[in-house]
C-alpha cells in the first residue's frame, strides 16, 4: 500500500476510535453509537464489545446489557435492513430520513411473504396494542398473538412484520429477558427525540459518517446509508466547513478537516468482530484494510466470528468460544507474528477476557 493509503488508514482507525487520538472521548455507549450515528448490531453479543472496545478498561459485557436495558442505547432497523444501536436522541430523525429508502429494499420480500399494505398496517397496529403500557414481548409471543388474530407470522415472515412496525416508528428493542429480546411502544421507550427537517437531517447524517468513518467516499456512505447519491451530494453541500475532501488516484475522499493524529502504538492488535463499523463501514475505499484472502470470489469480504488487525490492516481472522473458566480464542494468522505482536495479541485477548469476566486462552495457527 502507498504511504498516502497508509495515512489514509492511520486516519480512518482515529476516526472510527480504535487508534491513535480519537476525536473524541467516549462517556457511555450512547456516546460512541452517537458519534457514528448507528452502529451495526445484528449480532447483539459481538456489537456489544465493539462498543466496549472504544470505551476503553473497566467496561464488562453485564454492564452493556444494563445500559441497554435502561434504553440508554436502543436496538432497532435503520439505514440498511439490518439492526444497529442507535442513541436515543437520534432514533426519530434517523428513521424519519432512511426508513423509506430501507422499505424500497425490503420491498420484494414483502411481496415474497405476501404482506401488502393494508395487512402490515393491521399487524403492525395488533403489536402496538399488545405491547403499550410496558408489556413488552418477544418475538415467540408477538408470533402468538398474531396467530391468535389468523395470522401467520413465522420466521422470515414474522421477521419483515417486525422490520416493517421498527420503520414505521412503531416498536423499537426493549429490556432483555434473560437472554431473549424484547420489542417495546417507542414512544414509551423514547418519549422525547428530535425531529430534524429532511435537509437538516441530510447533512447531519452526512456530516457524521464522514467524521466518525472518514477518509471514506460517497460511494462508501451511499451503501452505508442508502441514500441516493443525489441525496448525498445535497448533504455535502450542506455540511459546507464541517467536511473537506482530498482526491487520490482519481477518487475523492471526505472527512473531518485533518488534525494531525498520532497513530496508536505500534504494533497495535485489534480482535474486532466481523460487523465493526471498521470493517462494514466501506465498500468502494474497501482496499485500505487489505482483506486479501479473506474475501470471498464475490468480492464481499467473507468474514468469519472476527478479524484480527495489526495497525491499520487485516492480519487475519478469530473465533471466540466461552467455556465455564475460560474465553478460548483461536486465531488463524496470515503470517507469522513476531515477539511484539504476539504479545500485543494476547493483551488483546486479555481484554476481551476481561470484558466477560473470565480468563482468555488464546491459540494461533497459519492460513
């Protein structure tokens, strides 16, 4: 890679605050889901050390679980039809701007469960009523009640029915029940937010992917977001002096205007799940990572439990498994490491131990 990629690179882990000198500090977990906007959390247990990770020593996985059974982050379907974390006070404008475009995506599996409009109205109305007054339920007890009504809701289908009551700014995630989810009335859940104009909410959305994921390009945000390019350009416009942009080899980047940022010590390791805003945040400026083999022949990097990075790159991949006195990490390495990242790899295994509350084990082999 270039030296202008690499500064790139060096930028971009700042910005997402997993090296050198964040931007910003982290207070809680609404603090650093605000700082991207959304930060993607389809699989609950993994997203939760991603915010651990940017929060630094002393934050345990039990005490994410209380922060967002207290709704301090909330879970729900925005930008992409995926789940993300999203800080209360953005919840509202968030979807406002993006859950139109995320319905236009879902359109064909709506049609391919055969829920139109009039239908989805219905259940979406059915789960409100059941779930006010804090009666929050789970998925299997949402199914019931809708069968209770002669609807079928199972599996995909049940899933769009639920995606498509998150959109309308109907439901949203509500505490945990032991280790089942459970689906709350937002406005119970989030009785205040703010609701920006379509062009305010344009070139704030805009304004922050570039400041928490920049050097990126619009391409990168489009995916990220949905939005159209058309919808893109308006917010770059809009954001004026908050963002500035550099060309190389004919693309243009946007970020934040550049302070200088003092890379993290190096070698630095990162044991990241496979869905960190690091690694998902991209998919034209993708290369700076440099997956290599770990992508697929589709070009989508094929990711396993998690990515192992050395710096700035991709070094290879890890699984984790919790056993009763241990985490067993096991992690699959491009190459050799030498003394030092050896020893920065284990210390990254202590801190994901020491995040669950127990020992880490950690074993290394090559590709």
């Amino acid at each position: 890679m270039t030296l202008e990629g690499l500064e790139m690179a060096h930028r971009r882990t700042g910005a997402v605050g997993l090296g050198g000198t964040q931007p910003v500090p982290f207070a809680d977990a609404a603090d650093v889901v605000g700082w991207f906007g959304a930060l993607q959390s389809q699989d609950y247990h993994p997203a939760k050390w991603a915010l651990a990770q940017r929060l630094g020593p002393g934050v345990t996985d039990a005490g994410l679980d209380r922060a967002f059974d207290d709704g301090v982050i909330l879970r729900t379907h925005v930008l992409r039809p995926t789940w993300h974390f999203v800080a209360p006070a953005d919840l509202r404008w968030l979807l406002e701007l993006t859950a139109p475009r995320v319905h236009a995506l879902n359109a064909y599996a709506y049609r391919r469960g055969e829920l139109d409009g009039p239908l989805l109205r219905r259940t979406t109305d059915l789960i409100a009523d059941a779930v006010a007054d804090g009666n929050h339920l789970t998925r299997t007890e949402i199914a019931a009640l809708l069968a209770r009504h002669g609807i079928t809701a199972k599996g995909f289908r049940l899933g769009y029915i639920l995606i498509h009551a998150e959109l309308e700014r109907v439901i949203c995630s509500g505490p945990l029940r032991g280790k089942q989810h459970t689906y709350a009335l937002l406005v119970e859940r989030v009785p205040r937010a703010a609701s920006l104009e379509r062009e305010a909410a344009l070139a704030e959305l805009v304004r922050r992917f570039f400041t928490s994921h920049g050097p990126a390009t619009a391409k990168d945000l489009a995916w990220w977001s949905s939005l159209t390019r058309a919808d893109i350009a308006t917010g770059l416009s809009l954001a004026g002096d908050a963002l500035e942009s550099t060309v190389v080899d004919g693309v243009t980047y946007w970020s934040a205007p550049a302070n200088a940022i003092a890379p993290a010590p190096s070698p630095s390791v990162r044991l990241l799940q496979a869905y960190d805003e690091y690694i998902v945040g991209y998919t034209q400026s993708r290369y700076l990572l440099d997956l290599g083999d770990l992508a697929a022949a589709s070009g989508k990097p094929a990711l396993p439990n998690g990515v192992i990075v050395v710096d700035t790159q991709v070094a290879g991949r890890w699984k984790r498994t919790v056993r009763a006195d241990a985490v067993v990490i096991e992690a699959v390495l491009r190459r050799p490491f030498d003394a030092a990242e050896t020893a920065a790899l284990h210390a990254a295994a202590d801190e994901l131990g020491m995040f669950l509350g127990t020992r880490a084990v950690v074993s290394t082999s090559l590709l």
